[in-house]
C-alpha cells in the first residue's frame, strides 16, 4: 500500500510540534495544514481544533507529530510519540527530518483492535540501492509488506486560491460522481482559511506555522471597499426600480413601441445593462465559483466600457469635432445619392451589354429615383438638426462605448433606409418571379404544392389550364433577367451595409461577453483556474521516503474564454452559410429578424 502525504513547504523547516490536518475519506492520503509549535497545553489544542471545525467545517484532528531537532530539545521525539495516546487516532504520523537531509522519514502508528499501538515503519529505498542489494525472497515479502510513503509538496497560497476545474466536458455531478483525492484536497485547503488567520507572531497560548499573507493592510482596504460597496449596490437598486416602473408603463407596451425598442440596438443594449446592473448590485453574496467569476467578469467590462466611453467623449467635444461631423454628414449623402443615381441611369440603359426589357427597365429605374431624391429631401430637412442630434447622442458614450456603437448602427440604419426599401422592393419582385416560375415549371410536369400536407402531389390539368400557364411563364421568364439585375445590385448595396453593422454589432457583443476579468486572473495569477495538476520528483535520498513536488497547470485561454464568457444577446438569425446562399438565390429577405418557417405558394 501507499501512503500520501499533502505536506506544505512553507511546513518545512517549522518547529518541532503536532501536524494538524484531515484524513481524505475514501483514499489512503492526508493533508497537512499547519504545525503547532511545542509548548502546547493539549488541552487547548483540542479547543482550538474545535473551534476550527465550526468556522470551516472541515473534519481537522491532529494527525502525527513533526520532528525537526534542535539544541536544547533532546527526547522531543518520545514526548511528542506519548502524545498519541491523547489524541487517540487509528494512524499516528511522526515524522522526522534530520539536519542536512531535504527527505524525511516518517513512522506510522496503527491501534489495532485492543486499542494497543504497532509501530511500523516506512522507508522509501532509492532504486539503485535495491539493484546492488539483490536480497532473498523473504526479505521481498517483507518489503512488500511494509507500507511506502509518497510526500506531496503543495504551495499552501496557490492551492487556497486556486479553483480546479474539471478537464471533461461540464462540472461532475457530486450525488453520481464522488470528488476525486486530488479535488478533496484542494477544497480541504480552500475552506480551511478560518485556520489560516492567525499569525505566527500573535500573541496567544499557541504558536503555529502555516502560510501567511505578505500584509493586512490590504485586506482591510477589502473590508472597507466591502462596507462602501453595500450603499451604493442599495443606490443602484433602487435606480433599477424606478427605471423598471417606468418602462412596465403601459404606453410603453403598445405593439409598435415593443416591436420598435426590439428592433433598435440602443434599446437591446439598455435593457442588456439594465440585466447586468441587477446581478452587480445584487446584495446577495455569490453561491458558488462560477456566479462569483460572472459577477466579476460583469463589473469589470462595464467600467472598462464606460472608460472608453469617456475617451470617446474627450475627443468628440474637443476641437469641434461633432461640428466636423456634422458638416461632412449632408455632402456626404449627396455624394452617396448622386452615385445611386448614376448607377440608375446606367442599369436604365444597356448595363454591361445587356438587353433588358425597356419598358419595365425604365418603369423600374424611375420608381428608385423617385425614392432616392425623396431621401436627398428628407437629409437636407433634417441638417439643421443634425449637429444637435449629435451632441445629444454623443452623451450617450457616458454609460460605455457599446451604448455609442448601438446608437451608431441604429443612425446608420436610419441614413440608410432607402438602400434597405431598394433591397425590399427588388426582392419581393425577385422572389414573387422565382416563386410563379417554379409554380408553373410544375404544372409542365404534372405536380402541384400540397399545402396542408407541405409536399408536391400529382395532379391532372386541362388544356385551358396548361396554356394559360405556358404564357405566363414565358412573360415570367423574359423579365427574369431585369428583374434579378435590379435585384442584384441592390442586394450587394445592402450587404455592404449589413456588413459593417455586422462589425458594430460584433463589436458590441464581444465587449459585454468577453471575460476580461478571467483572462486577468490568466494572465497575472494563472494558478487561480487550474485545469489539474503535474508532479516532478523533488528529493529521493536513501533512508527518507520519496517527496514530489506538485505544481498547477493553468488553464488555457481558450478554455478561459469559452468557460467564462458572458451569453448575450443575438439580434441576427443565426442561419448557416448554405441558408443564406440559398436565401440569396430565392430572394427570401436575410434582414431584418425573421425566420420563415412555412413554405407558401
């Protein structure tokens, strides 16, 4: 059998004294936590273990006792084995490091039935000393029956901090799979930081080594961020309420204001801070790891989002610039519609060598130009406003820079809604001609589109029937090509726009879901998220048994991120590359927001 035992290195060169720690159940491993220096009453241990229990909740009791000789301390090691008979235990460790060895040698003492106490003792050999010895099979026997001892040394403050993450897929249920050894460990020592509070240099009527923060002065900074934080979350709260009462108005839920706030980024992007104020100033503390990490992943990407919200803001009112803006806006759209303009003219005539139909090629042509110099009218009514709008909508970068990209996209929707009606009207058009031509192809071949029962069923047509059909897919097809010309080009205007909204909302969303708060843990204190352990050989000295050296393997980024990231919202359908190919080639509008889930003739 094997032994392990979890030893501290700060433990390591600690008085002689008492080991206390716990006995992982269901594996023959134990975990060091501190050493009690001599003098001790043990009577007083006993409490100040108790007293431990409570606070923690961890099953502590004493496990052996720790031997490092000093002048002036001869028979320390039988006075500290008599104390097993006061802290009656199945095992007794006591073990012993010798001046100028780093291994240890460790005796075991087991109670049998009776109570009575049997020493054993275990060694660890070096494997080059049992080669040259090459004893007998009796001495074999003997070796195999004595039980061998693996020292593990942790660093207590990693292993405290840290949180071991599974290497599988999801988070392993406790009631079906048990904790690991490993996994006990690490909560043992995470939830025995009752026992780490007291200093090594307080005075009281015990005297312990264990690991120790480098000062106190920053915890109670902590203490008192803890008791100003409480305040603000009530003010926050209380915010959050009236901002609630007023948008349950019930004007506010009207259909076309509801269908209009879904719609508007700015309007998504509120009610998504809104959510993420509600968990940050939740007066509740966290549950678990993971609620902890998502409340710290939410705090620190708003104070970062309002913090380039406020560089943007210093540089829109610095130096005129918003006037700038204002004054390039109008000549901009003119430019934008002399150029739709030109590029109507020249689908009006013969683009490219094409022979289009004229009368529905100048039909066509004239109803956008129409709507372009209504748009061009409507930019130049609203210029004088212009600047104004954005003054105001430039203050809105105080609550983040997302809130400043969602206000951006919904004005580029707004300067660019003429593309967007082009786009509608050529793809109704487009898919009203797909649609009637793929109708009449089955009627050629006998067929029809059952709608009740969504397949194509045979059916039998009369003459009347099939001619009236053979002209209109004639006409259908003939216009074809105008149509998808016209259907063409404007859909490649309004992927430009789609595209760069595409960028502002990617924009937006990888801000409010990237964990900037665990990716720092990554970076600075990667031993925080611990995806498991490895092991290296730290002293195999003959006579001492074998000591390794168990240090944490971080996470990997990528992990971090898929593990720690914010959900968030999703205002686009989520169609795959052959969806949208084939909703391209059919005419079926890929913007805005709408599925279409029954097919209809």
């Amino acid at each position: 059998m094997v032994l392990k035992i979890f030893f501290p290195q700060c433990c390591n060169r600690a008085d002689s004294g008492l080991l206390v720690g716990r006995w992982i159940s269901g594996h023959d491993s134990a975990v060091v936590l501190a050493v009690i220096h001599y003098p001790f009453i043990p009577g007083q241990v006993k409490q100040y273990i108790q007293q431990m229990q409570a606070k923690s909740g961890v099953e502590l009791s004493v496990l052996g006792s720790w031997s490092l000789p000093k002048e002036g301390q001869e028979g320390m090691e039988s006075f500290l084995r008599d104390l097993s008979t006061i802290f009656p235990q199945k095992r007794w460790l006591q073990i012993h490091r010798e001046v100028g060895k780093m291994g240890f040698t460790c005796q075991v003492l087991n109670r049998d039935q009776n109570g009575k106490v049997v020493q054993q003792e275990t060694k660890k050999k070096s494997k080059n000393v049992e080669e040259e010895d090459g004893e007998a099979g009796g001495d074999k026997e003997e070796q195999e029956g004595e039980e061998k001892i693996i020292f593990v040394h942790y660093e207590q403050r990693k292993v405290m901090l840290s949180q071991l993450h599974p290497i599988q897929n999801g988070v392993p249920d406790p009631k079906t799979d048990p904790p690991s050894e490993l996994r006990q460990m690490f909560q043992t020592v995470a939830n025995s930081q009752p026992l780490f509070f007291m200093d090594r240099y307080d005075d009281g009527p015990l005297k312990s080594t264990h690991w120790q923060s480098e000062g106190r002065e920053a915890s109670i900074i902590v203490e008192l961020l803890k008791q100003a934080f409480i305040p603000l979350c009530l003010l926050i709260s209380w915010l959050l309420s009236i901002w609630t009462w007023i948008c349950n108005i019930r004007i506010f839920s009207l259909y076309p204001l509801r269908w209009l706030s879904s719609k508007l980024s700015t309007c998504v992007q509120l009610s998504y801070r809104t959510e993420h104020m509600r968990t940050i100033s939740s007066a509740k503390p966290a549950a678990g790891h993971t609620q902890f990490m998502r409340k710290a992943n939410i705090l620190v990407s708003f104070l970062v989002d309002v913090a380039l919200g406020m560089l943007l803001i210093s540089w829109l009112y610095r130096d005129n610039h918003i006037t700038m803006l204002a004054n390039t806006l109008v000549p901009a759209a003119d430019h934008v519609a002399k150029e739709l303009d030109e590029l109507l003219q020249w689908l009006m005539g013969a683009p490219a060598g094409l022979k289009m139909n004229r009368a529905l090629d100048q039909v066509l042509g004239r109803f956008f130009l129409y709507h372009i110099h209504l748009w061009i009218s409507y930019i130049h009514l609203m210029s004088p406003f212009i600047e104004g709008i954005l003054w105001y909508g430039g203050l809105s970068a105080c609550l983040g820079l997302t809130f400043a990209l969602s206000l951006l996209s919904d004005m580029v929707a707004l300067l660019t809604f003429h593309i967007y009606c082009f786009y509608v009207y050529g793809a109704r058009l487009y898919c009203l001609k797909i649609y009637g031509l793929s109708s009449l192809w089955r009627l050629f071949r006998g067929k029809k589109w059952n709608v009740l029962r969504q397949r194509v069923d045979s059916c039998s047509y009369d003459l009347d029937q099939l001619f009236i059909g053979t002209l209109l897919f004639t006409v259908l097809l003939f216009l074809l090509p105008t149509t998808a010309l016209y259907y063409l080009v404007f859909t490649l205007l309004r992927l430009v726009v789609v595209l760069f909204q595409g960028v502002l909302h990617l924009s937006v969303d990888f801000m409010n879901s990237f964990p900037l708060f665990a990716v720092g843990l990554r970076i600075f204190r990667p031993y925080r998220l611990a995806e498991g352990v490895k092991f290296r050989v730290l002293c195999e000295e003959p006579g001492t048994a074998l000591h390794l050296l168990m240090e944490i393997n971080p996470l990997k980024f990528s992990t971090v991120v898929q593990m720690y990231r914010t959900p968030t919202y999703s205002c686009y359908p989520k169609d795959s590359w052959a969806a949208l190919i084939k909703k391209l080639f059919v005419g079926e509008l890929i913007y805005p927001w709408r599925h279409k889930t029954i097919k209809t003739e």
